[in-house]
C-alpha cells in the first residue's frame, strides 16, 4: 500500500508537467513530497527517513529550479537520491555489523548474513545504475522525454529489479502462521 502511496507525487508531477510545464510540475512535486511526509507522520507518528530526504532533496532542487528559471536542477534530483542511495548501501559494508538492508527490520524474511551483504550490493549496484541513466537521458534526451523515463521507466525498472529477486528470495520468506485466517 505504501509503494502505491510513494507514486502519487511522481503521477502529480506527470499531469502538472503535460497541463502546465516543468516549472509548476515541479512546485506540485515539493509540495506533494512535503504533504506525503506530513500525512505519513500524521498517520504514523514517525516520519521515514527515506520519505523525509527525498521531499528535502526534491525541495532544494527543485527550490532552485523555481528560484533560478532552469529545470536544470529538478533533472538532477533523482541522480542526488539514487547516488545518495547507493553510497549508503555501499557504505553499509564498511560501517557497522549488518548492511544496511540487513538492518530494517524483517518479519517476512530470514537470511544468512552473505545472502543479505549480496542482495544490499545488488541494490547499491542498481541505484548506481539508475543515478548514471538518469544523467544520460537528462543529457542526451528532451526534457519531455526525461519526464516519461523519471515517472515511468524508473518505475518500471524498480518493479522488473523487484520481480528478478523472487526466484532468489523466495526459499527465504517465513511462513505466516496458518491460524490467523484473512477476514
């Protein structure tokens, strides 16, 4: 259900970019960033850390885009979250004794510790990858074009990474108990 909630600002960013341009898509994009953190510590009690760097990264960047008239900045926000992504991944090996995916907490997965080292590896591979794609359609492709890769190939590229751990992960999954039956 979160995952679906995470899109809504991507999808807001879309139809503000298609009605009005980059400069209102990109304020709708702060603000619905903003709201997102507020409503999920309204909801919760706690705000994500994660949730919480993307809206301060997406309101800096995208603060700039709006104060200076270059969309420049705003194409750049998702290389600063996925390359800050990836540093931290990586430097999980080095600092602490879990990796940082080893360290949220689990209850549907139980894994040996080099299985977890791995798969925290191959996420900071993958947001690695996706910060320099995200350079070279920035770069190399109109901006209309980078709005579609941003709001749907990374999506898509996220859920296909998500999808190829299956087979992988599945032997790993605890069982839920067979008592607590759906209502």
């Amino acid at each position: 259900m979160n995952a679906v909630l995470d899109l809504i600002p991507a999808i807001l960013f879309f139809a503000a970019y298609k009605l009005y341009g980059m400069f209102t898509a990109t304020a709708v994009l702060v603000v619905s960033l903003l709201l997102m953190v507020l409503v999920t510590w309204r909801r919760t009690g706690q705000v994500p850390k994660l949730q919480l760097a993307t809206a301060l990264v997406a309101t800096v960047l995208g603060g700039m885009t709006l104060w200076f008239r270059d969309p420049t900045f705003i194409l750049f926000k998702p290389t600063a979250i996925y390359g800050a992504f990836a540093l931290a991944l990586l430097g999980s090996h080095v600092i602490g004794d879990k990796v940082l995916m080893q360290r949220i907490p689990q209850k549907a997965m139980v894994m040996p510790d080099a299985l977890w080292r791995r798969l925290n590896f191959a996420w900071a591979l993958f947001f690695a990858f996706c910060a320099l794609l995200n350079v070279y359609v920035a770069l190399n492709f109109s901006e209309e074009v980078w709005v579609k890769v941003k709001v749907f190939g990374f999506t898509a590229l996220m859920f296909v990474f998500m999808l190829a751990h299956i087979p992988f992960l599945s032997r790993y999954l605890v069982d839920s108990p067979k008592d607590a039956a759906p209502r």
